[in-house]
C-alpha cells in the first residue's frame, strides 16, 4: 500500500498500481436500502395473492441485489500507466467490463451538472471519447491527487458528488424504513 502526504505530490513507483473501492458506507446504505424496499414485496404478494407469484418475485429481487452487489463491486485501478475502472470477474459482462485511459491520452476533466443539481467529472480522452470519474470511492482526495500528479490537469475543484454525512442519514432512514418492514412482514405472515 502507497502512503500519500497531503503536502508531496502522489506518485506510484513503476509497477506499483493503487487500488481504490467503492466506500464501505455507501455500499452498506445502498444494499440495506434495496432490501428495505424490495424485500415485504414478496410477502405482501402471497397476502394480496397478487398475480406474480412470490417465488418468481424472490427469485426476481434476488437476481436484482446481486446485479447491485455486483455494481458495487466496482474499483479503480491507478498506476504509473493510467487508469482503469473494473468491476469482478462474474459480473463483468453485464458491465461491458469498465475502462480504461493512459494518462497520456487524458487531455482534461470537464465537469458537468447532474439532474439533481450535483456535479459529476468526464475524462475527455484524445480520441474525444469521455469517461465518468468515479467518484463514490474511499480514498477520492488521494484518486484526485493522483490523477493531478500523472496528467497535469488542475483538480483543485474537484469535490466528492455526495459528503459522508449524506450516506450516514440515508443509512439512518434505511434503518427506520427496515423497522417499518420487520413489522409489515410480521403483520403480513399473521394475516396468511
């Protein structure tokens, strides 16, 4: 593992590649949030006794959480080289396999807004082609410092798209929403 000093500039000794992962609390917030709203629907199906079958929705919802663990596995690979975004191996073919850009073809970073007013960083590569800066990934400051450090592009704008307290207060309304099932379930397997 690569040390950095806020002082120093980033650099990777050739060979040497940084990994950086989806943040832990992000991940945690977003499958407990995908269970908290998909997880009653099978149970309230066999209660209605809805026309879909609450085997063929477990099965459904449990495709959809692996696909999103799957998601959520993605990570960001930097070396002396480029970049480089993956995802695992068995689910790399529903993601066409991520990315990648040598920093030598990395000619800027243009940001662009997004639907809900946050902004979002492209890679504009040499063949103009863009590529999304991940930017939910634990580690952001070193990732920007090293992207600063290989491609001489200023990052000093360059901010997470969402703060940790954001994530903290969505996990603490997943954890209430999660009551609010336990109870439904609970009620819904009374009533069958």
């Amino acid at each position: 593992m690569v040390e950095f000093s806020p002082l120093a500039p980033a650099t990777l000794a050739s060979g040497d590649r940084q990994i950086f992962r989806i943040s832990p609390l992000i991940r945690l917030t977003l499958l407990l949030l995908y269970l908290a709203l998909m997880g009653p629907l099978p149970f309230l199906a066999q209660v209605t006794q809805s026309d879909v079958s609450p085997q063929l929705m477990a099965a459904g919802i449990g495709l959809g959480g692996l696909g999103l663990y799957g998601a959520l596995g993605q990570r960001v690979e930097v070396d002396d080289q480029g970049i480089r975004v993956t995802y695992p191996a068995w689910i790399r073919w529903l993601f066409r396999g991520g990315w990648q850009l040598p920093w030598r073809e990395a000619q800027a970073l243009k940001p662009r807004s997004t639907g809900q007013g946050g902004i979002v960083y492209y890679f504009v590569g040499a063949n103009q082609q863009v590529y999304l800066l991940p930017m939910r990934v634990a580690g952001f400051a070193q990732l920007v410092q090293l992207v600063e450090t290989y491609t001489g592009i200023d990052t000093q704008d360059v901010k997470p798209l969402a703060q940790p307290w954001m994530y903290f207060i969505l996990l603490g309304f997943t954890l209430l929403l999660l009551l609010v099932d336990a109870w439904t379930i609970t009620t819904a397997l009374q009533m069958a």
